[in-house]
C-alpha cells in the first residue's frame, strides 16, 4: 500500500433514533459537563463520518471544547481535528485553525506524557502542511523528553512529516540517525530505525552494518525491522549479503519465535547454500515442536514442505527431527508432519523411522487422545508404505502390525489386512511366519471387512496341506457347532424345555394353594385376580426366547453371519473353502480324506444357505450370495477334476491381485516421474547464475506473492483478453443507463466491477447500484450514491464475501432521481449473475478405502440421470471430468476393454476443504444412445444440488 494511502472508519448511524439538530449541539457544547460533551462529541463524529461536515459547529468546539483538560475529551478532539474540513474552497487553511495550532503547539509542550505522545500520534494523520508548520520546533523537542512514550510518537511524528512535506523537516534524516546512536530504549530504536528505512535506507544500511554484532541482543520488535531492512535491501545491493547472511543467520536462534521463523525464510532467500538450507530446515522443526498454537504450526509445517520439494534428498537426515513433530496432539499437525516425513524416507534412514513409528504405535494402546483411533491408521498407513518402499523392514513390522488385527477400529484393522496382503505376495520369504501369525490372531478378528481379508489370503497362499488342515481347524472355531441352524434349533429347544420344567414346578405350587374344583385350575396374580393367558402373550414369549438365543454369545464367523447378516462374508467364506479343499485334493493322495474335507466344506455351506433362510437372522441371504455359494457347492461336488475351475479358482485370482499391484507400482513411479520431469526446449537460454541480475530471483518475490494472494490482487495472467471474457452485459443498450461488470472469482471473495454509462442527456442525481445475492454469498460494502454527467461513466467495486461451494446468484438494480412529475425515482433491474462452482473446486485424489468410507458417511447425495448424444462411454467420461473438474479415482487398466459397460468413481476437493464423490454407471445397449446415472454425494446439500446441476448443464451443452 502506498505510504500516502488514507484509511477511512465507517460508524454505523442508527436512522431509528432521532438526529440532533445543530441547536442541540451548539447548547450541549456551550452549557454541558464534560460527560455530556462527551456523549456530544461522540454523536457528533459519528454522523461527521457518515457524510455531514457540520462546519457551522467548528466554532463552538473551538471555544468549548478546546479548553477542557480532560484527556477522553482531547483524544476525541484529535478524531474531530482529522475529519473535519479545515480548508476554504479556494484550498487555503481557515483562520479558526490558528487557533488549533496553538492549542496543539501547548499539548506538544504540555508536563503529562500522555497528552503530549498521544498529540504526536495524531499529527502522523494531518496532510495540511500550514497546520503542521508552527509545530516543527515542538516536535523537535519532544526527541530529548525523558519519558520513551513520548520520544517513540515523536519519531513517527517527524518521519510522517518528513515523507509528505519534506520540506518542512529538511534535516530529517540526520535527526534520526543521531537519535538513533544515542537512545537506549529498545522501543523508540526500534521506531527509529523503521523510520530511518523509509525515508533513508541507504542511512539505515549504515546504522546496520555498525551494529551488526549488537543484533542478537536487540528487541524483538526491532530484530523484526533489521530482518525487513535486509530483506528489502538485498534485493538491490548484493555487496552486504555476506554480512547479511552472517546476521541472519545468529537470528536462527534468537528467543523469539516470530523472529527465528522471518530469519529462516529470510536467509532461504538469500542463499542456497546446503548448510544454510539445512539450518533453516532445523529452525522451522524447532518452531513446529517448541510452538503452541496449532495453526502457526501447520503455518511453518507449509514452510517447511515448500523448502523441502526444492531440495532433492539434501534434507533427509532431518527426518527424525520431523518426527518429533508427533508430540503434538492435533491431528492435523501429525498427519502434516508424518506426510512430510515419508517423503524424506530412503534405505539409510529407513530402520530408524521405522522403530520410532512402531514405538508411537504401542503408545496409541495406552493413551486417552480424542483422536486416538484415527492417529493409529495414520500410523498404520505410513508403516505399510516404507514396508512396500524397503523389503528389508517389511519382516520387522508385519508382526507389529498384525497385532491390530483385532483392533476394534475397523479402519485400522482394514488398512493392516490390506498390508498384510501385499507384504505376502511381495515378500515370498515371509509367508509362511505371516501366515502362522494370521492364523493366530483369526479368532480375535471382529469386523466383516478384515475377515473378508484374511479369508483370501488363507485361500491364496496356504500351499501345503498342513497349512491347510491348521487354517481349516481356525476356520471350524471361528463358526462354531456345524450345522449352524440344527445347532441354534437345539438352544432354542432346550430354552424352551427348561421354561416348560420352570412353569410345571409353578403350576404344581400353586396347585397346593388354590382350592381344587370342577374347573381347571388358575393362576392367581398378586392383586387377586386371575391370569389369563392369550396367543399375543405365547407368540410374544416365544419372541423372547428367540432373541436370547440371538444374543448369546457366539464365535466371531458365527455372530458376524447370524447377528450382522453379512452374507457377503458368507460367499467369501464359501469361496475360501472351495479353495482350500481343491488344493487339498491335489496335494493328498488319501482319496477318503479329500471326500471328507469337501464333505464337511459342503456342510458349512449348505448350513449358512439354511441358517440364511432361517428365522434365526435379523435379515434373510440375498440371491447374489445364494447364487454364489451354491456355485461353491457345485465346483466342490463336482468330482471330475476340470483344469479350467481349478486355474479359475487356483491361479486367476492371485495373478489379478499381482497385476493390480503392479498398476499401483507403475502409477506411483509415473506420477513421480511427472513431478521431476522438467521440461527444457533445445532453444533455451543457458543462465549463467554469476552473470545473472540479484534482482532477477524468485524468491526475492515471496513476500509479493503472499500480499498479493491476501489482498486478492489480479495475478499477471488476467490480462485484457482474460477480462474481455468475463464481461457480463447486465442492462441493455436501450436503457437509459448501461451497466456491464467484469466478475473476478478469488479465493474467498469475489470482486464485480461493473461500468456504469449515463446515456441519457441528463445528469442522473443520486445514482445507487444495489445488489442482492441467493446462496452463500455476502455483499461486504452498502452502496454508494453517485452523480453521473450526460454521456459520462464511472467504475463501481462490488466485493462479495464466498463461505461455501454452492451455486450463487447476483442480481439488483440501479436506483436514481427522475424528472418526471409522476415518479420520484427511476430503476433499471439489472440481469441475474450467476456464480459458477467451477472457479472454488479442484480435481483431487484418495484412496478406494477413504473413498468408500467418505461414501458410507456422507448423507447428501443427488442421482443425475445420462441424456446425451455421445456414443462412447470413455468419452463420455472424459467430458464430465472435464465439466465438474473431478479426477478420475478408477486405474486405467480397468477402464480397458470394450463391453458396453463403465463404472468409474470420481473425487474432486472445494477450497473451502468440502469433499464431493461422485459415481458414473453408463452403459451402451446395442447401437442406443449411453444409458445411466451419476450419483454424487456430500457432506453439504449445496455441493451435491450445484455438481448436479452443473452436469445435467454440460450435458446439455453436448446433446
């Protein structure tokens, strides 16, 4: 912002309550204690600021309130003093001013430093030099006062003058630099010193490289203004970066924290050096540890990951410094920092990081931490990718991990199966111990999902037949009793035995009490009454028994099936044991064996098809698991051996999960190849970094940038052309005024500049452009009213204010006098503008894991019927990405092939940190046009309603 920039203060005036008129201010002013010209004066500025100079009280504060000593009084003053006109129209100071300067002149000499610092504050504001010109030799004088309030203000007093009207204080410069040399308070060097770098850098420059090795021992605020001066100064004078370097670099381990992160993006700036990169690196992780606040650490965490991507595997042995960033408790910070970490991991660090991971593994057990569980999949997830980068700690982990087997957070336990999974087909060497320890933990398994797992790896990788006999022993004590409905029959019988025994020995009692007769004996109840007995009380008597025999307790297989109704583990199961009994049969001759395992494995699948049928489970089987197990059934009655079931079964499904990671391997490589791959033209220039200008480095420009991304300046790219494109006509050429507005969509906000055009012969009085917004969107400013000449134009900024990713609407209308005798104004509406959600969401990437559970949890979703003319399904879906800006998460290799069918799950992330999932299920039926849906889910309405509506546009648009 430039140094002669005015900011305004905007008070808001109530219209409800009634004004004062002039006589009520000239009679309180005249005749009021000071609480009452207190309040007056109060009254008085707000509506001053609001637009009403009131000039004709000038006088009365002159001669009332100007002699008061009273402090709250004066400082109001100064606020009047800054506001108010003080010139004629012909530009000339007013004679009532001479009298302000005196009283000013007496506040700079006055014995109380309060009065005398806060009257120096004050003439930083004033830009009339006839008002500032009798106070020189005042606020000279206030530099040798012996309190340091007052001689800080009077620093900023004479630097303020010295930039507006140099003239008036020719010697400046001079002034502060021998002030400088001789103060000893840190506050008033520190004003001086930042005033000495704004009207004299090459002076302060000079001051700086006197007290270079006084710096340490400097304040913080004014180590902050040397870090400023050299920042700026480097830019344009090379020859005192040694120095500078030198300086910055004790600043590294200065006591303030504000001053030790500045000092280390300062010297990322001046050099690239590897030891003071490295130095910088150890000041931001001892920043991130030592700091408290949260988000300043996920500040300097940004920093660090910055500077980390420049440097290629220069900064690795830092990785166990990074580490200790996990003592934080946020979540946000360790899941920063261990991203941060894994990406500085390499085969000489590797085992390191790996025992400190294990260790804040076995500590997530015993800690009480509110995000515990979702710290231990963290954990989990960052084990299993150094286990996959390095096979020489895969052995010393997977143990670890395959105790969380049992882990009652389904996620965790999800993330270590899946693990463990490529750790047995990567690592031949270690299947037999993991399958061994699989095996051992089986039975403290609790979730459908990590059984589901662990049953394919069973089935795939027990190869012999005494791992097979030890897996179906593990599998038999998982379901319990078989078959599994004539076992929960029986409970259920003999339940009802032992009520039927209870209620005989109830009967035979109180038979003995109650007298015999010719009717049948009765039960008496408490109150006297007899008990009688209906259908409802049997049936819901047997209810009861029914759901006692549910909720006994059960092994886990057994519950999952019966309690959960999870069927799909039911066809993996069936599917495992299929697996199993053909390989048994191949490696055992004893043919009386082998009919008995498929014998028994045909039991247990005929019992879960019953017990599915059954009045035992909350829900009955479903005909896709139905189906699936009776296929099991038939493969393993079938005794002719076929070639092609037992390679299906055998050898099929393994080889497509060592495809599948082997896509995995070469999509990581790619994208990492991507990110280093820089592209160079053969005609490039070669840059000679010696020969090369200082002021050409990036870097220098950070600050810039940063400035520019917070005030939400166009970035250079927004051209003419680029705005041309934004015009959005918003009245028409006939109306008698014509508005049209360029829309500039930043990151939070968005800024309208809309042209107005009088076209008319008139001056159009009072002219207001009001606005009004649907969705999330907020107007920052109330309008301004404007006079517009015939023929001319003017410019008016709309800032509008952006919470959330939703489909917003603009629309209002200019409001102005009319001349005609029958309206007293005239209005132009003008057209609707439409906010496009494009501009606030970004492709983005997760996992299939994250992605189901994103889609499990969020409750808002919105199905888009396909209505294009579009033949070809891939085209189809490269059309839609390009249309909502969502990334495909569905690998290539899957999308091969020409079927007739294409199921892809897409992601994209708003800026606003909003997830939005959507699924594209398209088929093309014979020579027909695509047929289908799109489902799209989020956590927010808005997203789900905009991303659909944006898709059935650009379908549309392609029909």
């Amino acid at each position: 912002m430039a140094t002669t920039d005015l900011c305004y203060t905007l008070v808001h005036q109530d219209d409800a309550t009634e004004q004062p008129t002039l006589q009520d201010f000239q009679r309180a002013l005249e005749k009021g204690s000071d609480e009452v010209r207190i309040q007056t004066m109060q009254k008085l500025l707000i509506i001053m600021l609001n637009g009403d100079p009131m000039e004709k009280l000038l006088l009365h504060v002159i001669r009332f309130v100007l002699p008061s000593k009273n402090k709250q009084l004066k400082k109001l003053l100064h606020f009047y003093w800054e506001i108010c006109p003080k010139t004629k129209p012909d530009g000339k100071l007013k004679e009532e001013f001479i009298l302000v300067c005196n009283a000013l002149r007496n506040d700079l000499q006055h014995p109380n430093e309060y009065i005398r610092g806060a009257t120096l504050r004050f003439l930083c504001k004033i830009r009339e030099a006839e008002v500032l010109e009798p106070l020189i030799a005042s606020v000279r004088a206030c530099l040798e006062h012996r309190h340091s309030y007052v001689r800080k203000n009077a620093v900023f007093a004479i630097g303020s003058i010295y930039r507006h009207f140099d003239f008036l204080f020719p010697d400046a410069p001079e002034v502060i630099q021998n002030f400088l040399a001789g103060e000893a308070d840190m506050s008033c060097r520190r004003n001086a010193f930042v005033v000495l770098c704004n009207i004299d850098r090459p002076l302060a420059v000079e001051y700086l490289l006197q007290v270079f090795p006084l710096v340490p021992q400097f304040d913080e605020l004014l180590q902050l203004a040397v870090l400023e001066l050299i920042r700026k100064d480097s830019k344009a004078n090379s020859v005192n970066k040694g120095a500078y370097i030198r300086c910055v670099s004790e600043l590294l381990t200065a006591a303030s924290h504000s001053v030790k992160y500045e000092a280390a993006n300062i010297l990322m700036v001046l050099t690239s050096n590897p030891a003071a990169v490295k130095a910088a690196a150890t000041c931001y992780i001892d920043l991130v540890v030592k700091e408290s606040d949260n988000n300043v650490k996920l500040i300097v965490l940004d920093r660090l990951d910055n500077l980390l991507s420049k440097q290629d595997r220069m900064l690795d042995d830092l990785v166990m410094d990074i580490l200790r960033v996990l003592s934080s408790p946020d979540i946000d910070v360790r899941r920063k920092a261990l991203r941060i970490a894994m990406s500085l991991v390499s085969s000489r660090n590797v085992q390191e990081v790996i025992l400190f991971l294990k260790k804040e593994l076995v500590k997530t057990h015993d800690q009480e931490y509110e995000k515990n569980t979702e710290y231990r999949q963290l954990l989990i997830q960052s084990i299993h990718s150094c286990a996959v980068k390095f096979s020489e700690v895969a052995a010393n982990v997977v143990h670890v991990l395959m105790e969380f087997l049992g882990d009652s957070n389904n996620p965790s336990a999800v993330d270590v199966v899946s693990f463990v999974r490529e750790v047995m087909e990567k690592f031949p060497g270690l299947r037999r111990s993991v399958l061994d320890k699989l095996l051992e933990t089986f039975m403290d398994m609790k979730s459908g999902k990590v059984f589901r797992g662990a049953l394919w790896i069973i089935g795939e990788y027990c190869q012999d037949a005494q791992e097979i006999d030890e897996a179906w022993q593990q599998i038999r004590s998982a379901l319990g009793e078989i078959p599994i409905l004539a076992s929960e029959q029986r409970l259920l019988e003999s339940a009802e035995d032992e009520e039927q025994q209870e209620n005989e020995k109830k009967e035979e009692n109180n038979t003995k009490s109650v007298p015999s007769g010719n009717a049948a004996p009765r039960r008496i109840l408490p109150d006297g009454t007899y008990a009688t007995e209906s259908s409802y009380t049997v049936q819901s008597s047997s209810s009861a028994k029914l759901d006692a025999v549910k909720s006994a307790s059960k092994p886990p297989l057994r519950a999952l099936l019966l309690v959960n109704g999870d069927y799909f583990l039911g066809t993996v199961l069936s599917t495992t044991l299929t697996k199993l009994a053909l390989r048994y049969s191949t490696l055992v001759s004893d043919a009386a064996a082998v009919n008995a395992r498929r014998a028994e494995a045909m039991l247990i699948m005929t019992s879960i098809i019953r017990v599915g049928q059954s009045q035992f489970v909350t829900h009955n089987i479903d005909e896709d698991s139905y189906d699936r197990i009776m296929q099991d059934v038939r493969v393993v009655g079938n005794r002719q051996h076929e070639k092609i079931i037992d390679k299906v079964y055998l050898e099929d499904s393994r080889n497509a999960f060592a495809k599948q990671i082997q896509a995995e391997e070469k999509r990581a490589a790619a994208e990492k190849e991507k990110d280093k791959a820089v592209e160079v033209q053969v005609d490039d220039a070669i840059v000679f970094r010696q020969f090369s200008k200082k002021t050409n480095d990036t870097g220098v420009d950070e600050y810039e940038q940063d400035l520019v991304r917070a005030t939400g300046t166009l970035d250079a790219k927004d051209d003419l052309m680029s705005k041309l494109s934004r015009i959005v006509q918003l009245t028409g050429f006939s109306d008698s005024v014509y508005a049209e507005a360029v829309v500039n969509v930043h990151q939070y906000d968005i800024l309208m500049d809309v042209l107005i055009v009088n076209q008319t012969a008139e001056t159009l009085q009072n002219l207001t452009v009001e606005f009004a917004t649907l969705g999330d969107l907020k107007l920052v400013d109330r309008p301004v009213t404007h006079n517009l000449a015939p023929h001319s134009f003017l410019t008016v900024k709309a800032p509008i204010k952006v919470s959330s990713t939703e489909t917003g609407v603009i629309f209002g209308n200019i409001v102005y006098d009319s001349n005609t005798a029958n309206e007293n104004s005239s209005v132009v509406v003008l057209n609707d503008i439409h906010i496009d959600i494009m501009d606030y969401i970004n492709p983005a990437y997760c996992t299939e894991t994250q992605f189901r559970n994103m889609w499990s949890e969020f409750e808002w979703e919105n199905k888009v019927n396909v209505n294009t003319n579009i033949s070809d399904l891939r085209v189809y879906l490269k059309h839609i990405m390009d249309s909502t800006n969502m990334s495909c998460l569905t690998p290539e290799k899957q999308l091969e092939g020409d079927c007739g069918f294409l199921s892809a799950n897409m992601y994209a992330r708003s800026i606003f940190g909003e997830d939005a999932l959507a699924n594209l299920s398209i088929e093309k039926p014979g020579e027909g046009p695509i047929a289908g849906h799109i489902r799209i889910r989020s956590k927010t309405q808005g997203i789900a309603l905009s991303l659909g509506d944006k898709i059935t546009l650009a379908q549309k648009a392609a029909a």
